[in-house]
C-alpha cells in the first residue's frame, strides 16, 4: 500500500495535493470501511469463502473453456448449440450486434479476468492468440461505444496486468508492449467517428473504412445516447497517457483525416464530455437519453441512471480519480444532486423528464440502473445504496434473476436476463464498504441461481424469459469480463489475489487500469470556472476519503436498519378500497355512484357524473382515452371519494381483463441424459387444450408422428402411444394437428415452425388459436416451438434415440441424481404483507392495451401464426405517471400504489401460494468426479450434433 494509505478513511485531502495522494487514498477507502463490522451479523468462514470462490474458478473454466474449444476465434459463444456466433452467419438481433467485430471479443474482454483469477499461465497463452489471430482491420460496422468499453478497455486492461506480471519476473519475460500497440491501432481507427460539429461521436464506425465513405455503410445517424458518447475518457485517457500520445485524450489539433474532405478540430472524448455537460437541463440539471450527434438537441428527453445514461455518471466520478480533474468531481456532484432530488425515490430510481423533473417518465425500471448502488457507495452516499441494492435483491429473490424492466410494483415488464453483472458489481463494493457478511450470502445466491438455473453442457446461457426459465442461444462477452470477476473479488482475501487490486480503478466493463496514470503525462488539472453549479450539501464528501463515523454512525447493524424495512418490498399488495355507500343519498332517492363495469366513454350522462367526480377525460392523439381525476375539482368530498373508488375499480376492472388476454410464454425442458434439465426451450402456449399454469405438468418421451404434419390420421400410432408427439406447423389447423394426435393416444403435442431458421431470439413468441369450432374435446397440452428451438430436440433425437421431456408453465429445478449441486427449497415462498396506508397526489387510467415487450407479447392467427394483435377486447394499462407540484391531485395507477382521499383504507392481509414450485426427481447426490464426467461427455455429445447439423 502506498504512503497515502496510512492517512485513513476521513482524513481531508488537500486540493494542491499530488494527484497520486488523492487517487490512493481513494483507492483505500472501501477497504477501511470493512472494520466497522464486528458484531450483529454471521460471519463466513474462512473455508466457506475458499470454497465459493473456487466454485466461482469453475464455473468460469466451465464458460470460458466452451468458448476456446466450441466458438474461438469468433466472438462469443452460442452455448446451447455449442458453436461460435459470427457476424453474418447468424440471423441479425438488430444493434445487440453492433458489438461483434470479427475480433474474438470474448477472449479479450476476457484478459484482465484470467490475472485477477490467478489463471497467469492461461492468461499468457491468451495474449499471445490475441497477437497472432485476432485483426482490428475487418470490414465490419461496430459499436464505438461497444468497442472502446470491451475491446479498448480489454486491450488495456490486458496490457496492464502484463507489465505488472513482467516486473514481478515470472511471467510475460517475453511481452513488450504488443497489447498497447493494438490499442493504438484501434483508437486511431476510432477517432473518425467524432468528426462532427459538435464532438459527439457517431454511434458506429465502419472499422476498416471508418465513417460517411459508401464502403463504410455507415455515417448517417443522427442520433447517439449519452453514455455511448460519455464513457470514452477513461479508456482514451489511459491510452493517451500509456502511450504519451495525447490526442485521445485531451490534445486540439487540426488534422486531415483520410475519411474526410476537410479539416476538423477534435478534442475526442474531453469534448464530447464538455458538450454533454454544456447541454444539460439547467434548471433540474439533468441529461437527456439519446441527443442528435450534430445539433445537440436532446431526442429523448427522459432522464435516469438505467439504460442509455448510466456510465456517463460513472465515468465522470471515475475520470475525477483517475485523471485529478477538479471539473469531473463538480459536475458529478451536481448531477448526483439532481438525481438524489428527482430520480431517486427510495427504494426506487424512476425515469423523469428532464424539463418537468417532478414528472415521472415511466413506471418501470430496467435492469442496468443495478450498477448505481456501487457508484453511490464510490461516492460515499451508503444508506441509499444499500436501500436499492435491498429491494434489487427482492426482485431477484421473486424471478431468480434480475429482469431486463420491471414495473414499480415489481411485476416483470421485459422477462429477457442475458446475465448481466451489474447486481454483483454492486454486492461486491457494499461489501468492500460495509464488511456485512449478509452481502457474501447474496452473492452466494448468485452462484447459486447460475448454476441452477443458467448453466447448460456447453457454458451459460442467458434467460429468455425468467418467469419460465427458458434459455436464449447467447453468452455475452460481459459476463467473462465482469461476472467472474466480482464475485471472485467478493469471496477472495487479500492474499489470494497476486496483486493488489486497490492500486486499479475498474472501467465500466470492470476493466483495470492502473491508478499511476494519474501522473504519467499528466495534464494541468484545473477546476472549471466557465460553468454555474447548483448548491450543493456535499461537505462530507468533497475533497475527503468518507468517514465511517459518518456513513456508520458508530452501529454495526447500521446497514441491517435499513434493509429490514425492506425484506417484503416485492411481495406487499395493496389492500381494495373500501367502498362506501352513501345510505343517506339512497334513502333520499339518489342514483348510486357510477360503477366502472357500466361506464361508457360515449355516454353524455357518465361524461357528467365523471366530472362532478373531478374525473376528466382526455382524448390523446394517438386515439387513446386518459382518465385523471384531481379531487379539488369535484363538486363535494363525498363525490371526489367517488372518484376515487370509481379509479380504483377501473384498475381492477384493467388488471382483470389484461390476464384474461394474455398467457405467458411456456417451457420445453429436456429432461433425459445428457441434458437433465440444463436445457430449457421457450414455447409458445395454445388456447385449447390443457392448461398447463393450471394442471401438473406432462413429462414424457417425444416421437415423431407419422405424417408430420399431422393432418391426418396417423399411421404410427404405436409410436406415439403415451409419447409427446411432434409434429410440423403447415396444411391445417392446430386444433385438427392436436385432435389427430390425441386421438393416437399421445400425452401432449409439440408443432415445430416449418420455416428453417425461425427462432425466439428474433421472432415475437407466438400462441396457438383454435379453428373456430368448439375445442373442449382437447384435452392433451399444445406448445410451439419455432425451428431452432425444434431443431435442438430431433437433433437429440437423432444421437440418442430416446429423448425426454418436460412440459410446463415454468423450468422445473434440475435432477439431483444427476448433478452435484443440491436443490434448495424454493426461496420464493413467501406471503403478501398487510400494505401500507399510501397517500398520493393524482391518478390516471389510460383506456387503451398494456404496453409490453415483443418478447412478451403473444400473437394469435388460427392457421398461419401470422402476428396478430389480441384487440379482442378492450383493456386499460396505465399511462406514463404524472404530478403536479402545484397542485394537489389524488393518484391511483395500474403500479401497485394505492391511495384513499381520507387515508382510512385497513390493512389486508392476503396469502399467495409460490407460483415457482419445485419438482424432486430423486435424492442421491453424485460425486463431483461423476459430474465432470458427465460434463465431458455432454460436450462431446454436443459436438456430434454441431457436426450432424453441419
């Protein structure tokens, strides 16, 4: 540890202080934080922690082996049809795509990674593939901000655990430099994406051809998000001051570029940050999601800490350690102002408008704003840190994993989880800063849930839909990169780890670049005094290291307070109003109130009831019909409690009708050797047929039928005879398919898409419709599957004659007769608690569909499975909230919250049966050596179908 680091947590760091002082003593100051944890909490052993992050080392040989032997030197790895993804030869997944390159990403998103897991030996032989195969030349449009986050930052990251492995003289005597060259290489072939007027980079660049040239197919876009144009400083700056070349980070100069006509002054990623700052929202001082690259018009004007802003606030805490510019640490800390005053609704971070910041914007949240609980414990700020990072886990406790968006009261609102890390990041660094055990517990559960739920024969795949537990064909470089690396960090003691991990700062892909930089070619720093910033009580935290005493104040349950509050966060529901009958109006003979199952928006004698409520109804643009009610503008209290009532049955009366249209996605679980249950197929439902969410689920070997298609009578009867039957989609109707087989004795039916390459990953999920005639007589199960996920099963078929299957609402824990790992009771049986009495300010209903994903949504067309929208019949979803500050409205909304104009609803309690049971096939645990056998010969297996399909 540095001299800086005797000075401790709280001691002030003068501002004329060398920078290296400053950066170190933030370097330690987590590390500190970890005494104040003596008493009130279970520690974990020494060998319990030994043994987490070894079956952490596993479980990334598990991943990372697959991809060198099924998928290098492509870009990453497919792990359910164990073969590498390569641009071009895949169906396209729109900008999820931007970040392959043709430049084996996985394995150089994944160099830092093998350093900080002791794999030094590994980590030599993969800088020396990266030196030999991979080329930055390909005629390929990438992501900039992909590139530089994954590829730049896995280049310097590699680069800067080489040289520290060469001055400790065991490893890498060879190595000079060959990493940083490339990254070299690679941010001059990024440097023509900022040549617009504003510096604000393009969003994607051609990388042999760069940017507007017609072989570069791209320059053209207008439009960029703030973190893709402001998580560039720390790559840029690093490779600035590595290399002594400063233009990338902070040099103006005029240069002729081969890309372009004219000269253009850049100032590169500095720039870009100072044009986003320029931009801001002055009055709330908050930034916008997406901005036009050459106007600086904000496009989106939604701000949070989630999706297309997150690393933008990153970056500018983090550019302020590494690089000691004073300007960073200022707009941070307005920024972080505004959020805290806005966004931050405890426990929750909500979306608002950045011109009418007391205006919510939406009503979920998305999956990346995980990373902000470790950014708020970087700042010092832990007990909201800790709220959020509580309530995240409760969702994760719910659906196993972290949905990509989920509604405000918890519901799934996007189901896809491509395992992203960024829950871990932040378990790791509230660990880091309070030293609770209860944080080694959560990533326990991590582990865990993968293991269970994520891993297959060839890696880990990500989740298609959480709430079944099917699987989508994809492992992203991220999870190498950052995954692996947290929850390593977060059981390992400092002695397991060959370096000193505090002397790195992490990039926002948990990249490690050296906290040294910070005086190599260092220059100026100078506090900006060009721009007004908004008071701030920041005293705590400016220019000082936080003190415990103030984020602990002297209680070691201090984080245990906080998160108490916030144990059934997920599972409260809110109670039904009360409804009060006005018996002294019906004994005089007035009508009773408006009920909202009689209301008719084209009745004038509703219209007036409505507004003597203080209910107004608004007719959007785009056709749809808002209901708001402010209850200073009804007639009496009496008729606003009226209109509360009649709100809160319109949202009953929406929630009703939105589960009678829709029925989820279902799984198609493998459940016979090899797989026993590691691979799980996201299915289409039926409308007939037995109800799977409702009955056991059906498990039974597949046959196919004879015909295929099903249409007819079939002549193997024998064959199908208490077997699931497949059959092909095409020439008739489902139902006729479902009576055929059925009629030959089948259990359950499986129609597999007849158009070759279909998949879930790029087509919207599809639900089967009847033929129009009375369909009671079905009585078997009906799942589809498009012709990828069918294709896994006949190519099992094909090698193993006798395949299995499960059929079922949800993925179904595994066989642990088969696997070493032990099936917990579920974690997710719990009860509704009493809900809290809420008072709110405004409510709305919007007359119009529930807004959903694609891949939640379920299309339905009785022969074709065309996409159809279910419009049968109306429904209501809730609008975008609204607020007023100067007005004092009564809200109820389709989230969960709910209100009473005099605060007098009681407390309910009501109990819920868990919706994710689990399925017991057997006791007897294997022994570790057996599975590893059986992995081996899984792999095997799926090298023999790559080459069938072949």
């Amino acid at each position: 540890m540095s001299e800086a680091g005797g000075r401790g947590c709280g001691s002030p760091v003068p501002q004329r202080a060398p920078w290296s002082l400053v950066a170190a003593t933030a370097a330690i100051c987590l590390v500190s934080a970890t005494s104040v944890w003596t008493v009130g909490a279970e520690p974990m052993s020494r060998e319990e922690k030994q043994k987490l992050g070894n079956q952490v080392l596993e479980m990334f040989d598990h991943a990372y082996g697959n991809y060198m032997e099924h998928a290098y030197p492509a870009d990453e790895l497919m792990p359910l049809t164990c073969r590498g993804r390569v641009r071009g030869q895949e169906p396209s997944r729109g900008d999820v795509d931007d970040a392959l390159g043709k430049f084996s990403l996985t394995l150089i998103d994944s160099l830092d990674t093998l350093v900080v897991l002791n794999k030094t030996k590994e980590f030599e032989d993969a800088v020396r593939k990266v030196l030999r195969d991979v080329n930055l030349d390909n005629d390929v449009v990438v992501s900039v901000f992909e590139t530089n986050i994954r590829v730049l930052g896995g280049l310097l990251g590699g680069h800067s655990l080489a040289i520290m492995l060469k001055e400790k003289g065991e490893y890498m005597q060879w190595y000079n430099d060959e990493l940083l060259q490339m990254a070299k290489q690679l941010g001059y072939k990024l440097l023509p994406a900022f040549n617009t007027t504003s510096g604000l980079p393009y969003p994607r660049i051609n990388l042999k051809f760069g940017i507007r040239k017609p072989e570069a197919r791209t320059g053209t876009e207008t439009d960029t998000c703030t973190a893709c144009a402001g998580t560039l400083i720390l790559e840029f700056a690093a490779l600035s001051r590595f290399t002594g070349a400063t233009i990338f980070e902070l040099q103006v100069r005029k240069i002729r570029l081969k890309d372009y006509e004219r000269p253009a002054q850049l100032e590169y990623a500095r720039k870009a940050l100072d044009f986003l700052w320029e931009k801001r929202q002055r009055s709330s001082n908050l930034v916008g999601v997406t901005i036009n690259i050459h106007t600086g018009d904000w496009v989106r004007k939604d701000s949070g800490v989630g999706a297309g802003i997150d690393s933008y606030y990153e970056y500018l805490l983090k550019a302020y350690v590494l690089l000691g510019d004073d300007s960073f640490l200022e707009r941070f800390n307005t920024h972080y102002d505004a959020i805290m005053r806005y966004i931050s609704q405890p426990p929750l971070l909500l979306d608002v408008h950045i011109h009418k910041p007391m205006l919510n914007a939406r009503t979920w949240m998305d999956a990346l704003l995980a990373f902000f609980p470790g950014l708020q414990v970087l700042k010092g700020d832990i007990r909201p840190a800790i709220e959020t990072h509580e309530m995240l886990y409760q969702v994760i406790k719910k659906h196993n994993f972290l949905p990509e968006a989920f509604t405000t009261d918890f519901r799934v609102h996007w189901a896809q989880h491509p395992l992203r890390p960024e829950f871990a990041e932040s378990t790791y660094f509230l660990y880091k800063a309070t030293g609770d055990p209860y944080y080694l517990e959560v990533g326990k559960t991590l582990i865990e849930n993968l293991n269970k739920y994520a891993r297959v024969p060839c890696g880990f795949a990500a989740m298609k839909d959480v709430r079944t537990g099917s699987h989508e064909d994809r492992m992203d470089s991220f999870f190498l990169a950052e995954m692996f690396k947290y929850l390593y960090l977060l059981f390992a003691d400092k002695e397991d780890i060959i370096f000193d991990i505090e002397d790195y700062i992490f990039t926002t892909e948990a990249h490690l670049l050296p906290l040294w930089l910070s005086t190599t070619n260092q220059s100026i720093s100078k506090k900006n005094t060009t721009s007004e910033y908004t008071e701030l009580d920041d005293s705590n935290f400016d220019w000082t290291c936080p003190n415990t005493q103030i984020l602990f104040p002297n209680d070691p349950l201090y984080a245990q307070s906080i998160r108490e509050p916030l144990k059934n966060v997920v599972d409260k529901s809110c109670p039904r109003g009360i409804i009060r009958v006005r018996e002294e109006s019906f004994r005089s003979g007035a009508k009773p109130p408006l009920r909202a199952r009689d209301f008719m928006a084209t009745n004038p004698e509703h219209l007036e009831i409505l507004k003597k409520m203080g209910v107004s109804l608004i007719h959007l643009k785009d056709g749809r019909v808002q209901l708001v009610q402010h209850a200073i503008q009804a007639a009496s209290s009496i008729d606003a409690e009226d209109g509360l009532r009649f709100m809160q049955e319109m949202i009953e009366l929406s929630s009703q009708q939105q589960k009678e249209q829709q029925l989820p996605p279902r799984a198609v679980q493998i459940v016979s050797h090899p797989f026993f249950g590691r691979v799980v197929l996201t299915a289409g439902p039926a409308q007939f047929g037995l109800d799977l969410s409702k009955h056991k689920e059906t498990r039974g070997f597949v046959a196919s039928s004879k015909p295929y298609n099903g249409c007819s009578e079939l002549t193997n009867p024998e064959a199908v005879m208490g077997k699931i039957a497949l059959i092909q989609r095409g020439q008739c109707m489902f139902a006729e398919k479902a009576r055929n087989i059925q009629n030959a004795g089948a259990i359950g039916g499986i129609v597999i898409d007849d158009n070759e390459g279909s998949s879930s990953d790029t087509a919207p999920l599809f639900q089967m419709a009847g033929d129009g005639k009375d369909t009671d007589d079905i009585k078997i199960p009906m799942l589809f599957l498009f012709s990828k996920e069918g294709s896994i099963i006949l190519d099992a078929i094909r090698e193993y004659e006798e395949v299995e299957v499960l059929l079922s609402d949800k993925a179904k824990d595994r066989d642990p007769e088969m696997e070493n790992e032990e099936q917990p009771s579920s974690e997710n049986d719990s009860q509704n608690q009493s809900a809290e009495q809420i008072s709110s300010s405004s409510q709305e209903v919007d007359l119009v569909d529930q807004e959903s994903s694609e891949e939640n949504s379920l299309n339905s067309h009785p022969e074709s499975l065309s996409p159809a929208d279910m419009d049968n019949a109306a429904s209501i979803s809730p609008s975008e909230q609204t607020s007023n500050p100067t007005e004092n409205h009564e809200t109820a909304n389709l989230n969960g919250e709910c209100t009473d104009l005099d605060n007098q609803l009681q407390e309910q309690s009501e109990t819920e049966e868990d919706s994710n049971p689990n399925v017991s096939w057997g006791k007897k645990v294997q022994p570790i050596d057996s599975i590893l056998a059986d992995w081996n010969e899984d792999i095997e297996a799926f090298e023999m179908m790559e080459k069938d399909e072949l």
